[in-house]
C-alpha cells in the first residue's frame, strides 16, 4: 500500500503558517495572562523544609479562606501518611474535612482512625504566606489566591502519637476479648475463637509503624501473644463426652435410656455446652436400629435413640460431630460400648447311636461361647423333662410357660443325633448326623431362630464314627448361631 506524499504551494504554505500561527496566539493568551500580583517573594521555608514542619500547599481559589484552609489540609493529609498507619484515601479526606469526627464498622481501624483524628485536630499552622494572582485580562479578569502554610509536626509529637494510637488499639482489643468470651459462654465458642484470631491478625500491622519505642514493641507483642494462646486454648478445651453405655442391653430389645454426646468447651472448671453441631450415629459392631443422624441442643447434648437391639454381642455405636471445617478439633468422635447383659438357658439332647449322651456335647459348646459373649448362662432344671419330640415340634407358648420364671432372655433348646453308621471296611465307619436348634427370645415371645444341620464323618467304630458327625455337625450349628446373634 502506498502512501500520498503531500505537497504544499508557496502560497498555500503561507497560509497555513498564518492561522498556525493565530491559533497559537489564541490558545496561549489565558497561559499569558496569569500574572502574579504579590510583590513579595516567597518564603525560603516553602521549598526548604525544616525538619519537625510540614508544608501544605494550596490550589489557587476565588476566596482567600478557602485556599488557606485547602493548604491546611495538605498539609495534615502529609502528617496523615508519615505516620506511617494504612488506611485508605477516603478515609483520610474524612478525617481531614471533619475535623475527625469519623467511625468506621472495623474496631481496630476505628482505633486508630481516632488516635489520627486526635493527632490532626491539634495541628495549626506557625506560617502562612498567601499570594494573590491575576487571571486574564480587561473585564475578564479573576483575582485568585494561593496558600502555604508551614506546620509543626515534630517527633515528640509523633511519639505521642504512637502511645496514643497503641493504648487505644489495645483498649479496643480488651474490649473485643470480653465479648468474644461472652460470645464463648453463650455457645458461639467458634465465632469467639474467630475474633479472637482477626483481633490478633489487626495488631500485627502495629508493629510495622515507625517510631515505636522497645518497651511498646514488646507490649503490643505479648498482647498479640496472649491473644494467640487464648484462642488456642478456646480450640483446645473443646470435649466430647458420652452416657448411657453402662445400661442393661438385651437382645431384642430397645435401651431403655437413649445415648448421649455432649459437646461443650471448659474455661477454669467450668463447662460450656456447644449448640447446633451435627452428629452422625453409625454401627462400628453388631446390629441395632436406632437414627443415624443428630444435632446438639442448647445443652450441647445429642441423642441417640436405639430402638431395637438385633445382636446379642458387644455392640459398639460411633458418634461422629461435625465442626466447622476451618477449626481442626483433636477429638470429634466418641464410641459407645454396649456390652449384653442377657440370660440365656440351653437345652440340648443328644443322642449316639440311639443311647442318650450324658454330657452333650453342642450344649456345653455353646454355653462356653454364651459365656465367652458376657452371657449369664442359667441353669435349665425346669426343661430336663421335655423330650425330644417337644423340643423340635412344641409350641412356643410352652417354652415361654416353662421359662417365665427363670429370669432368662434366651431360651435354645434343640437335638443332635447320630444315625445310619455304615461299615466301609474293618475299623473305619460313615455316621451321618442331624442336629436342630431354636432360639426364643422370652422378653418379646418370639422365635427369632430356627436351624438344622445334616452332616457325616468317619470313625474307627460305630460309636467313634456317629460321635465324630455329632461333633461336626454341632460345630457347624454353633458357628451358625453365633454368625447370626453377631456373636
């Protein structure tokens, strides 16, 4: 692409400079036309600024009052960003225009907006020089002034300054640790722990201020410190506590009294609950019916109501609260160990190669894993007298009859005989066996299990063989029973 070149004519070129030049006289005549109408030169201490003064300079305004209060506030926003506070231009121009009269929503920032304040509304100029200016010219002319002002602001000063913006930060923050610790009683410890954190998080940027004496630094430090520790421990002394474990736990039954978690935080000896957290109940052992799901009332306590227990072992129940993530709590669970307090009766006949067994050999196993389980094995002199046939077809209104004054919980009676012994060869025989069970549970009078076995093994004689396929076939019935107890 290719670009036009421009050429001008002598006569254009002539014209061209002429209203170039017009146009230059114009525009600058306003420049021009500024005059200074003070005589007096400026003062050496507007440029040469002593050390302990500040100097404010003014716009140029109409009214000569208004320029000396303009240059006052420059000055003042100069002192304002020498002592070194963070705060943001909105503020400052606040504080300036009125006379410190200013509130913020932070505390801390309110601190030391006020100690600013205070520090400003001292300040008053030791000179002033004003000069007088002409804008324009004939009737168009302005008369304007321009303001300096020469302020003392001296180390002395600034060290008040700083003593009086840490005591009023501290002051603020003491206050701030008393609600916080109300907040903490109250039930609102997580909120009380936060501020206390954001309090401790606005003292740091105190200690980046220029001018602090030793003995301050390490004032605001320990302050800081103890702001830490106290927030710490708040965090620390949160306790999860449980009830209700040591009560009687019987199969097929509800628990008489509901499980209890308590959430609370100690200051000295004394306990403060926790409201409103979520809490989840889960089975770690066993099997129970109860709701999984909770939270802390304004006791600080969460329940857990176990409505069914539907094994008749060590039944173990978590409590899990949950806090607010950003606070890591040691300790945010609590089990509860439900150890069975049932009785139970056992009643076996066994029978060998169709003699009675004296001692059987399924009844002594289970009553030694009842007993292994906390059970209370309860003698069973009322059932001798049932025979077989009763036993595997009686109806459980006789049980329930002949248990109701046993004080048991568990009634398990059933059969185990050998039968069909088959020689294979000289000293080795096949014995089938065949045993049956059935568990009644007295509190609620019901059947809650009903079992057979059928198996065979081999001995070296009739009775060896058919004792043998008891002996198997009553492990299998005890494995059996204690799988579905959860034993």
């Amino acid at each position: 692409m290719f670009r036009q070149k421009l050429y001008f004519r002598p006569v254009q070129l002539f014209r061209f400079l002429t209203i170039a030049t017009m146009f230059l006289l114009i525009s600058g005549e306003t420049v021009f036309a500024q005059r200074r109408l003070t005589k007096e030169a400026r003062p050496s201490w507007t440029e040469k600024i002593m050390p302990g003064y500040f100097v404010g300079m003014s716009n140029r305004y109409s009214d000569e009052a208004e320029a000396r209060t303009n240059a006052l506030n420059d000055a003042k926003r100069q002192i304002i960003e020498s002592l070194g506070v963070i705060i943001d231009s909105e503020t400052k121009d606040s504080i300036i225009e009125k006379s410190g009269k200013t509130t913020t929503v932070d505390a801390f920032m309110s601190s030391s907006v006020k100690a600013i304040s205070k520090a400003i509304i001292a300040v008053s100029p030791e000179k002033v020089f004003v000069e007088q200016w002409q804008e324009g010219s004939g009737r168009k002319a302005k008369i304007s002034y321009q303001a300096f002002v020469l302020v003392p602001f001296s180390e002395e000063s600034h060290r008040a300054f700083m003593k009086e913006m840490t005591d009023e930060t501290m002051n603020v923050g003491r206050k701030q640790l008393t609600a916080s610790l109300d907040l903490a009683r109250g039930g609102n410890v997580f909120l009380a722990i936060q501020q206390i954190r954001e309090a401790q998080t606005n003292f740091t940027p105190i200690l980046s201020l220029t001018g602090l004496s030793p003995a301050t630094i390490s004032q605001i430090k320990a302050f800081n410190e103890g702001f830490k520790a106290l927030a710490d421990a708040m965090q620390g002394s949160i306790t999860i506590e449980g009830s209700g474990e040591k009560q009687p736990v019987k199969l097929g039954a509800a628990l008489e009294q509901p499980l209890t978690v308590s959430v609370f935080w100690t200051e000295g000896a004394k306990r403060y609950p926790i409201p409103n957290l979520p809490v989840d109940f889960s089975l770690m052992q066993g099997k129970a019916t109860f709701a999984p799901q909770g939270q802390t009332d304004a006791s600080g306590q969460a329940v857990c109501e176990v409505r069914n227990v539907e094994s008749a072992g060590k039944i173990v129940i978590q409590a899990k609260v949950h806090f607010p993530e950003e606070f890591k709590i040691a300790q945010d669970t609590h089990m509860f160990n439900l150890l069975p307090e049932n009785r139970v009766v056992v009643k076996i006949i066994e029978m060998n190669v169709g003699k009675p067994v004296q001692i059987s050999y399924l009844e002594n196993a289970l009553m030694g894993k009842f007993t292994g389980a906390g059970f209370t094995v309860v003698e069973n002199d009322l059932f001798q007298k049932l025979s077989p046939n009763e036993i595997e077809t009686g109806k459980p209104e006789m049980i329930f009859e002949t248990a109701k004054n046993t004080g048991a919980d568990l009634v398990i009676v059933g059969t185990i005989c050998s039968s069909q012994i088959n020689k294979i060869q000289e000293g080795l025989y096949i014995g089938r066996a065949r045993g049956t069970l059935k568990v009644f549970n007295i509190q609620k009078q019901t059947v809650v299990g009903n079992y057979m076995v059928e198996d065979k093994n081999g001995g070296n004689s009739e009775e060896n063989a058919g004792s043998k396929a008891i002996t198997k076939v009553g492990d299998l019935l005890v494995q059996k029973l204690m799988t579905e107890m959860g034993l």
